[in-house]
C-alpha cells in the first residue's frame, strides 16, 4: 500500500447503491473503462 489503499476502498462501498440508482451499466463504466483512462495516462 505504497500510494494508499486505491479506488476497491474508496469507490467500491458505494457501487451497489450507486447501481441501484443509475443501474449496473453506467457504474461499471464508471469504476473501470473511466478509471482506466484516467489512471492510464503518462505523466510527464
């Protein structure tokens, strides 16, 4: 846990409700094809 604990501790609490919200689609795009993107960028 060098950088913290990550998003499974920080955004997985909150999914189920999320999805039952918004349904299970949007959520599971949110919490991997997003965070992919956003955490797969090269930083200068």
């Amino acid at each position: 846990m060098n950088g913290g604990p990550g998003m499974p501790v920080t955004a997985a609490p909150g999914a189920p409700r999320l999805a039952d919200a918004v349904g299970e689609e949007p959520v599971g795009r949110i919490l991997t094809e997003n965070a992919g993107r956003a955490f797969g960028v090269e930083c200068r």
